[in-house]
C-alpha cells in the first residue's frame, strides 16, 4: 500500500458538520461554553456592582442624627428611604461607618432591623470597612457594641413594622374619606 503520510503533511482531520441546510445552527462547545462563561461575567459584575458614592441630603441628615444619638430622627430617615441603610457618601462611608465612629448602638441596631449588615466587609475610599472605624479606636469595645445593637435591633425591628402599619392605617382612611356612598343630585353641580 501506499505509504503513511507524515503529520505535517497529513490532511486536517474532519470536522463535524456544523450546519444544516435546513435546520438552525447549533454552537460549538466552545461557543456555548463561551456564551456561558459570558453571561456569568456580566451577571458578576451586576451582583458586584459598588453603591454609587454621592452626598446627597438623606445621608447628610443620617451624619448629624448618628453623630448626635438622635433616634426618632434615625427612624424616620430610615423609613423614608429604602436605600438609607446602604446608601454611601461621596468619602464611601454610610451609616455603618458613623454608627461604629460615634459608637451608636441604636443606629447598628437599626441597620440590622432594616436588613443591613454592620459586618459588611466593603471598604470606604481610604480602605477601611465600618467596622475597622471601632477597631482602631481603642475607647471603643467592638464585642460589646455589637452585642448591645443585636440586642436592641428586635425592639427597633417590632417598632419599625408597627410604624409601617400605623403608615398604612393612616393612608386607608385618607383614601376613605369622602368615599361614603352620599347622594349627590345633578341639581347640586
């Protein structure tokens, strides 16, 4: 017979049909695997996306009331906005950070009664996590502060979604009122 061809002169080996006339296109593996790997990049870097560092009013007002132990003013800014607890200064830092800065129980309470995480390890712009602000301050005992917002953050809880109720109570008999079934004549227009 005919002998062997050597490998560089060897025709490529066949390739699997990629396309029917008649039918749809189905990817390669490595088209899938590349759309997979994808779509998982995009769908991470959406997960991983930062809160947008700005000043804005809510956070400035948020400052001064955890600066200055104000808790009824706490609890209004938190329930007027959803983002409150998460929401950063245009220096990165929130609540958490002022909490652990002016050692606010009641503010770490809060955040965690509103779904937020004292323990959160993102960093403001000069690297440090909320939590790193009572780390380095040697007046402040992380163990115990932590412990007395934990403690408080089911009271602050109970009374938040007693305010949500009372804000819906309030807000049903606004779209009550003038709704009673009163016969108007065509005489009185």
């Amino acid at each position: 017979g005919p002998p062997a061809p050597s490998r560089l002169g060897a025709p490529p080996p066949p390739q699997p049909e990629r396309a029917r006339e008649d039918g749809p296109r189905w990817p390669s593996l490595e088209d899938a695997l590349l759309l997979v790997v994808t779509a998982c990049l995009a769908l991470g870097s959406v997960v991983a996306e930062e809160v947008e560092f700005q000043d804005t009013p809510l956070l400035s007002s948020l400052w001064e009331a955890t600066s200055k132990s104000d808790n009824d003013a706490i609890d209004r800014l938190l329930d007027s906005s959803e983002y409150a607890v998460t929401a950063r200064a245009s220096d990165g830092r929130g609540l958490a950070w002022w909490a652990f800065e002016f050692q606010n129980t009641y503010a770490l309470g809060a955040i965690y009664a509103f779904g937020g995480d004292i323990e959160n390890p993102s960093e403001d712009l000069q690297g440090m996590s909320a939590i790193q602000m009572c780390v380095e301050n040697p007046d402040c005992d992380k163990d115990a502060l932590i412990k007395k917002a934990t403690s408080a953050s089911e009271d602050i809880r109970k009374r938040k979604e007693q305010r949500a109720e009372e804000q819906r109570s309030r807000e049903e008999a606004d779209f009550d009122v003038g709704s009673d079934d009163e016969d108007i004549g065509d005489d009185e227009f």
